[in-house]
C-alpha cells in the first residue's frame, strides 16, 4: 500500500484552522470519530463490515487494560454500530497481548474477527530466503540502485506458510474464530522496477523460466503476475483457511484480469484463486502531475473528474472479472497526498467521494477497505476530521442503498463501463434482481436522458443529473 514518502513528511500540510478555534475540535479519538461518523440507519446483520486502515484504539498493551475496564468494548460498539470493525493488527507497535485482547473483546462482542498483517514484505522475505540463483540490476524503487533480483520461479513457500501458522495459532488456541486475514504484501515477486530486465540479464535464471517468456514484457508480466497468485494462495491463503475452514484471506492490490476486460485496461490475464480481490483506488496527489503538467488549469472540479474516473475504471475492471462466489473488498482513499508539491495538493471533495462510493457498491463491492489515514504524524497530513469525513462518506453511500429492499438481496451489477471523456457523460451503475433493478444515474455536466438496457431485451429512458438520480425499474418497465 502506498505509504507516506519521507519527502512528503517534510514539507508543512495545509492543516485547517478551523480545529483552534471550534469548542469541541475533532481530535483522533473514539469521541470524535462517533460525532463526524453517524451511526448506519440501516444495519444489516451477516453483512461484511466496513474495514479502516487507521481508526484511534491502540494496538499495544494498552488494549488489555482497555478490555479490562470495559473502554474496548463500548468502542467496538460504537464501530459495529457505524458498520465498521477494528481488525486485530499484528504489526507497527503490536504486542501479542493487544492482539488477543482485541481479538478476545470483539468475539465476546459477537463481532467478526479479522486479522491485519501488514509487513510489505512478508512474501519476498520468506519464500526467496535460500535462493541461489540471482540477476542483477538496478532497482527503481532504491533510486537505480543495483540490486540482487532473487530468480522468481525458484520461490519456497514452506517457511512463509508456517509462518503464517505461527501468527494466527495463537487465536485458534484461545477458542477464537477467525473470519478473515488480511495482508499488505507489496513486494517480489512482481515484474516491475527492473526486475524484468535483470531476470532476462541473468543466463542462469533464464534456464528457471519457460521458453518464449522473455520475448518481451508482455508474457513476463503474464507469467510473473500468475506466478504471484499461486505464491500468495500457498503462503497466505492455504495455511489460513486450513486453520479456519470459511475464512476470507486477502493482500492489498490484489486484482483479477481477463483478455476481455483487462484490468485498468492493461493489466494480462490473471485468476487470484481463493484470495478476495482488493484492487487499490486511490485519490493520489501523486497522480495529478500525468494529466496537469505544473499543476496548470488543475482545481478541485478537474481533479474530482480525474480521480472519479480513474478509481471507477480500476474497480470496475476488476470486479467486471468476479468470479461466483469471490468476494471483492477494494482499498478506497478520497485523500492520498503523496505528492509534496502544493501545486497538487488536491484530493477528492466529499460529494465526489460519496458519488464514487455510490457507483463502486453498484459494480460488485461486498464491502470497503476505508485508506482513510488520520494516523498522527508531524506534520499532519490529513487531519482526523477529514480521516473520519472519508469514513462517513462511504458509510452514507451504502446506508442510502441498503434503504432499497430490493438491495439487500444482492444482485447482479449491471454495467462496467467508464465512459471516456467523463466531463458531459452520463454515469450509471445499478444491480438487477430477478425482476427488479435499481439504477444509479449522475453526470458531471448537464442533466439529461439517456437508454439503458435495464434487462434482455428491455430498453428504458432513466436521467442523469449532477445530484445524481435513483431508479426502481420492473421487468415490464418503469
């Protein structure tokens, strides 16, 4: 997941104001997140909860104190009746004991457990551990510096799954029922940054790959992005649900792609096995400068229409290629700024936040996984207020769909395409049940109509408008 690059800690963030001079400003605290994040008018039980990448309860000893005196359970409350859960994190300053009283608490709660391991290289370190067999070459990511690349189909995945073991044991031993674990996994292998390049340098790990893979970057890109489903199934996936038959397991940027629909309309061919999909779409400042060279021309209105487009597309064409069954729980941020440059210094506004967020539950999303940040830094990035507004945002956007009936019963997403230029288009997203379908329909520009094929064979006029417009349409029309 992208973190916050050193150069972006060291320039001053444009913090409001506004938090000194309010009575009851909003701070990283569980009393804030409850007054910005209004409780789901609508629960539904059995339903996967909303998953934050930061929320404000500590992940250290403080949790079994916490537990003890009853503070952790009133704030899983206070989360469980905003659609949300804390996971169980099992990194940065976790202790063993935290963990289990988090887990402990949010069982006894009957809340879902799900774990977080979060070490970005959790895969590469363990299953390229013993290789012999290495390429050298310059790395993007350490400024070109040469590096050795480990032979990529010479990976061990012993020592990685039990790892895993050894991480999630502890929980199976105290009784307690996993629902899913999540990772953060963003390394090797991967076919960028140089890696290509050494790999096809090296005469000897040449010899590990088949014929015809280094004719160029296209079918290295296939082989290795396979190559990494099948890593991450035997390392994460197979030692969990071993453990926890039903349980979910899923690593950031996890994405599925066809020939037919290529993911971010690029990416090859590729299943994910028992992994949930988690494409990332995220409202990066670093982004900005692709399309407003110098920041020239760029405002808020231009930047919500190019970040709107670029998160739909990418979840869009992931979901498009869900296969039956397979649960996808995309990473979602209205506010990455990753880019120093104040020039950039745009993330999405909240009404295009939770337009997006309407469009994304339509196109297949079980649930959320909020990048919200609001973690305290020096300086502050992104403040807690606007940390909880991008929590509230997406919980908005599924409490207005849950208010349909029809809704609940999980339909069939009906359209995936993103219309390009996104400027005057309409935009429109909806899920079919048997005979009904409920259509979403917004615009940038003018409210207007257009045709939809609601179902096989039936054509109906719905509108489009900058407000954005629900429509219930039967099977015999309007």
């Amino acid at each position: 997941m992208p973190r916050l690059s050193i150069a972006s800690l060291c320039f001053l963030a444009l913090t409001p104001a506004l938090a000194a001079e309010q009575p009851n400003p909003i701070r990283w605290d569980m009393e804030s997140f409850a007054r910005v994040v209004p409780p789901l008018k609508t629960p539904v039980p059995g339903r996967l909860p909303l998953f934050l990448w930061n929320f404000p309860i500590p992940r250290n000893d403080q949790l079994v104190k916490l537990r003890e005196d009853g503070t952790l359970r009133k704030w899983i409350g206070l989360m469980a009746a905003r659609g949300c859960v804390p996971t169980v994190e099992m990194g940065w300053e976790w202790t063993p004991a935290g963990a289990l009283a988090m887990a402990k608490t949010l069982h006894e709660a009957k809340q879902p457990v799900f774990v977080l391991i979060p070490p970005a290289e959790f895969v590469e370190e363990a299953v390229y551990k013993n290789c012999t067999v290495w390429g050298e070459g310059p790395d993007a990511t350490r400024k070109n510096q040469t590096r050795k690349w480990p032979c990529l189909p010479l990976a061990d995945t012993r020592a990685g799954a039990e790892r895993v073991r050894d991480l999630i044991r502890p929980y199976k031993a105290a009784g307690i029922p996993l629902a899913g674990v999540w990772f953060d996994d963003e390394a090797l292998p991967h076919p960028w940054n140089g890696c290509f390049e050494a790999q096809r340098k090296s005469e000897e790990c040449r010899k590990h790959y088949p014929p015809g893979v280094f004719d160029k970057f296209e079918p290295f890109c296939e082989y290795v992005y396979n190559l990494r489903s099948k890593l991450l199934n035997e390392v994460m996936a197979d030692p969990v649900i071993a453990m926890f038959p039903g349980a979910l397991v899923g690593n950031y940027g996890e994405f599925a792609s066809s020939k037919d629909v290529p993911f971010e309309g690029v990416r090859p061919p590729r299943t994910l096995g028992k992994l949930v999909l988690m494409p990332s779409a995220y409202a990066n400042t670093v982004d900005l400068p692709r399309q407003f060279k110098n920041g020239e021309g760029l405002t808020q209105e231009k930047a919500d229409r190019f970040y709107f487009r670029g998160l739909l597309r990418t979840v869009s064409t992931c979901n498009a290629n869900k296969k039956p069954g397979q649960v996808s729980i995309p990473f979602l941020s209205a506010y990455t700024p990753d880019n120093p440059d104040p020039r950039f210094r745009f993330g999405m506004s909240r009404p295009a936040f939770r337009e997006l967020m309407r469009h994304v539950w339509l196109r297949g999303a079980d649930s959320i996984y909020v990048f919200n940040l609001g973690y305290p830094t020096n300086p502050q990035l992104v403040t807690p207020q606007q940390s909880f507004e991008s929590v509230a945002d997406v919980r908005a956007a599924l409490d207005e769909l849950l208010a349909w009936p029809e809704f609940d019963e999980r339909g069939e997403p009906m359209n995936f395409a993103v219309p390009e230029p996104i400027d005057s288009a309409p935009i429109w997203s909806g899920v079919r049940l048997k005979d009904t379908a409920y259509v979403r329909a917004f615009t940038f520009g003018a409210a207007q109509k257009f045709e939809i094929e609601a179902f096989p064979g039936v054509r109906v006029q719905v509108t489009a408008s900058p407000a954005g417009e629900n429509h219930l349409i039967r099977r015999e029309g309007r």
